[in-house]
C-alpha cells in the first residue's frame, strides 16, 4: 500500500481548535477544536473559552492499514470534541459519525476512532478529511449543582458594592454576571474549590474603550459539577495560583485590579456552564454574613461571612 500525505489545514476558533486533515491514499489489488454609574465591565463569554490549544490529534499508521486517531488533552479538566468526514471514500470508521467525545483531563492518548480500508475494496483511491473542533469541559454531563451555596469572592468580612448584577443593562444583558466595585489590590478569593485551569495576568492596560478588550487578566477555576467560575480584571501579576492548582473555597487567589475594557476598578465574577460552542451564565447563590442571599442586588453591599 502506498501512503501519500497530500495537505494539512490548520484554522483556529475561538471557542477551541477547528482543524481539517486530509489525506489521499493509493492502493493495489493487495490491499487487505463598582458603583452602577461608573464600575462596568464589558465582558464577552467566548473571550475565555480558549485562548491556547489544549487538545492534540494524533493520528498512528498501523501495519495493517488502519489508522488510529487519538486525542491528548494538556488541561487540567476535561475537553469536549467533535469530529466530523467531510470525505471518506472507500474508508470507513469503528463508531458512528459525526463522533462527539470528552477526553478526560490531563489524557496523554485518548483513542477516539479508528479509520480502515473498506473490507470491498480491490483497487482503486482511497482518502479521508476530517475536521474536528472542542469545547473546554465535559458538555455532555456538567450540570450546574444550583443547591451550592458560595462563598463571596472576596476576604472574610469584607464588605464591597454589587456596581452591576445579573441582566445588568450596562453590559450583563442576557447574563448572570456580576461586578463588584473593588479598588485595586483588593484580595479576591475562590468562591468554590476547584482546580485551576486559566490565568491570565501579564496584562498592564484597562480602558473604557473598545480597544482594550481582551486585555482583562483573569483566573478560571473548575468545579467538580463540570462547572467554572471566572475572575476577570485582575491587577498586573495579580494572581496567587498557577494553572493546576487547586484551592479550596476562602482561599486568596489574587489581587483585583481595572485591566480590559473597564470603566472602573472593580472584580466581575461569574459561574459557566458549558454548552457546544457556547458559555452559558448561570445563576448562584452565596452566603453572606445576613445569611443566604439567592440574587444580589445592584447597588447593595454585602459583606463576606
């Protein structure tokens, strides 16, 4: 059997990697991806999906023709793919297409399919193309556990302004964020425990203005439900943890700062569920030192318990 390798296409998207491979083969007869008026943020889910690839293809030639695909996922929580042929003649492959998987977190070779010479051929062409893209968590099975009750993220006694809450109509249209007027260096902590999977803080730049967006520094921390809470704004090396810590609920993550596109130092927070290509903001509720609070409300102030 004779292997030739015609083009690689690689194209990235937003909300993880969006690759195409496409081989041809030829064969012979032989062949067996704040206070309200001023402290706001403007905030876009997808910004935070992925900024860096987490998930590797790898594809293994067998002996006896087949190939086997794989996934290796560098994250430290589980990674969603969907694989899809635009072609595939005289092939064919050991699941069901288009294949959608999770590849558990930190997996060095995850096998995902495997591709073989159809059983009919005699002679002929044979080739493959595949696309695939991945979403960071596990779609499938995350499911928002709604009876936690979490911690606010700030320190222990610590009283601070809700400056715009969910369905803001400044910037939290639609959403179920939340912006707490925070001057900068103020300690933010994890409002769960999880393991963190996203820090950002080697930016020095906050605007009101467009121009900024994209340069917010944040930490994301992953929960056990399939969850992931975001941190956003962080002051310039604002953060006390590194991706694949894990810190437990009270724990001091980091510094509160005005980076990205920002009118006013504050610290907004938000928990996401994650959906194919989409973030979803879902709703929490938190104790405060009063007690359970089920929705915060703008312009109030809430002190941590």
């Amino acid at each position: 059997m004779r292997f030739i390798k015609a083009f690689v296409l690689v194209f990235a998207l937003i909300s993880g990697g969006y690759l195409i491979f496409q081989q041809n083969l030829e064969v012979n007869s032989s062949l067996g991806m704040e206070q309200h008026s001023c402290q706001h943020d403007h905030f876009y889910g997808n910004e935070f999906q992925t900024r860096d690839q987490l998930l590797e293809i790898i594809e293994e030639d067998q002996a006896n023709g087949d190939i086997i695909i794989f996934a290796k996922n560098i994250g430290y929580c589980p990674l969603t793919v969907d694989i899809q042929f635009p072609d595939l003649t005289n092939m064919d492959t050991d699941v069901s297409l288009p294949l959608t998987a999770v590849v558990p977190t930190r997996s060095e070779k995850y096998k995902l399919l495997t591709i073989s010479p159809s059983k009919t051929l005699k002679s002929g062409s044979m080739s493959y193309r595949y696309s695939f893209n991945y979403n960071v968590g596990d779609v499938l099975n995350a499911k928002h556990d709604d009876s936690y009750e979490y911690l606010l993220p700030f320190a222990s006694n610590e009283a601070y302004v809700v400056g715009q809450g969910y369905g803001g109509r400044f910037s939290h249209q639609n959403m179920n964020c939340l912006d707490f007027n925070m001057e900068v260096g103020s300690k933010v902590c994890a409002a769960r425990e999880g393991t963190v999977i996203r820090v950002k803080e080697d930016s020095n730049t906050g605007c009101v203005s467009a121009q900024c967006q994209g340069k917010a520094n944040y930490i994301v921390i992953y929960h056990d439900d399939g969850t992931s809470a975001r941190y956003i704004h962080l002051k310039h090396n604002g953060s006390k943890v590194k991706i694949g810590d894990k810190v437990k609920a009270g724990d001091v993550i980091g510094y509160s700062g005005n980076t990205g596109w920002s009118s006013g130092p504050h610290l907004h927070f938000e928990v996401n569920q994650p959906g194919k290509n989409i973030v979803y903001t879902v709703p929490t509720k938190f104790k405060t030192k009063k007690g359970i609070e089920r929705q915060l409300k703008e312009g109030t102030s809430y002190t941590a318990k």
